[in-house]
C-alpha cells in the first residue's frame, strides 16, 4: 500500500487515479500515525516552498515523516514540489527543507538572450544518468511534463538520478537510499509516467 501524503498541496486525485490504472493499491493520508505507519509514501507538491514546509509543520507532519524515512526507511517518493522538499533549503523561501537528500534547490537561471522561460512549463526528454529504483535500463528518449521555476542541485552526483536540458544540464530526478524524488509530474505524462509509478510500485 503506497500512501499519498494529503497536507493540501499537491495533484493527489491524478496521483490516486492513475496507481488505481495500474492496480496499485494507494490511499490518501493527513493523518499522522498513518503516515508514520506507511509502508510506502509518496510527498507531492504543487506552489511554493515555504508554504508547503509550513502547513507540513502545522498539520503535525514532519516527525511522522521523518520516523517512517529516516528511521524506518521505507520508499519514498517526492513529486515535483514535494522532490525540492527532500533537499535543505531552497532559493524560494527561507524554511528548512526535510533534509532527507544532500541538496538545495536553485533557481533557473538563464541567459538574457535565451528564448527559453521560467517557470518551465511543458515536456521535456528526461535522461536517466544511472539505472535507478525509478528508470531501468530500457528508459532511452522519454518526455515528460514540467511545471517548475526551480531544481534541485546534489552535493552527490551518484544522488543524481535523471537530468535534463534546460539552458544548461540540471538534475530533474533525485535517488539516496530509500529516498527518491523527481521535478516532472508522473501523473500528467501518461504512459512514460506510468512507468515511473510503476517502478515505484514495485520497489
């Protein structure tokens, strides 16, 4: 049973609808004795850093979520915003992220004559830089769905699961022991997400 952390910032309904797709069996949980009793989690997270540290930290959250990551390490996944939470801090805010991977999380920056954006929003080919508990050896040219302004830079590189071109090569995909993130929405990018999900599933 995977268990989608319900703190009132993430896309749960897609997450939830698509692990019923594959027969994944997955509930929704705020509270926090079952979020400490999980045998799988999944953090997902759409809006800004600070907000979604601090309604973590009003709703009870962050000792459940430590207990069953750190202490009993079980397979975490973190969604895009809910991948940045994983990291120390972040250029976004002044909260403490969870600290569960060696990381912070940067800003996109781009040249002043760059005619790409931020935020970055839409698909892009996602390159796995390992094989991973999340991409296999069969993962080659996938694209995924972004919505982000920022990205999370490991200290590690051997953290570094996936990566992609973006005015310059930036992490999108994050692997340290039981712990993994990515910045796309599995969710929103069909069969390719699906397999994502998937290899979660079947940690």
């Amino acid at each position: 049973m995977i268990t989608v952390v319900d703190y009132g910032v993430g896309n749960i309904g897609a997450i939830i609808n698509m692990a019923d797709y594959l027969g994944i069996d997955a509930e929704t949980s705020s509270d926090p004795d079952k979020i400490r009793n999980a045998s799988k989690l999944i953090l997902p997270g759409v809006g800004a850093f600070d907000k979604a540290m601090l309604t973590l930290q009003t709703k009870g959250l962050i000792d459940p979520l430590n207990e069953a990551a750190l202490k009993r390490q079980i397979p975490v996944l973190g969604i895009c915003l809910g991948m940045q939470l994983l990291a120390r801090r972040s250029d976004e805010g002044v909260q403490a992220g969870l600290g569960w991977v060696a990381a912070d999380v940067l800003r996109i920056t781009l040249p002043p004559e760059s005619p790409l954006k931020v935020p970055h929003i839409g698909w892009l080919e996602v390159k796995p830089a390992r094989i991973s508990a999340l991409f296999d050896s069969e993962v080659h040219g996938e694209r995924f769905y972004f919505d982000h302004g920022y990205y999370v830079q490991c200290d590690n590189p051997q953290d570094v699961a996936a990566t992609i071109d973006y005015g310059s090569e930036i992490c999108c995909a994050v692997n340290s022991g039981n712990v993994s993130g990515v910045q796309f929405h599995p969710e929103k990018s069909h069969r390719f997400g699906m397999r994502v999900l998937e290899a979660f599933g079947k940690i």
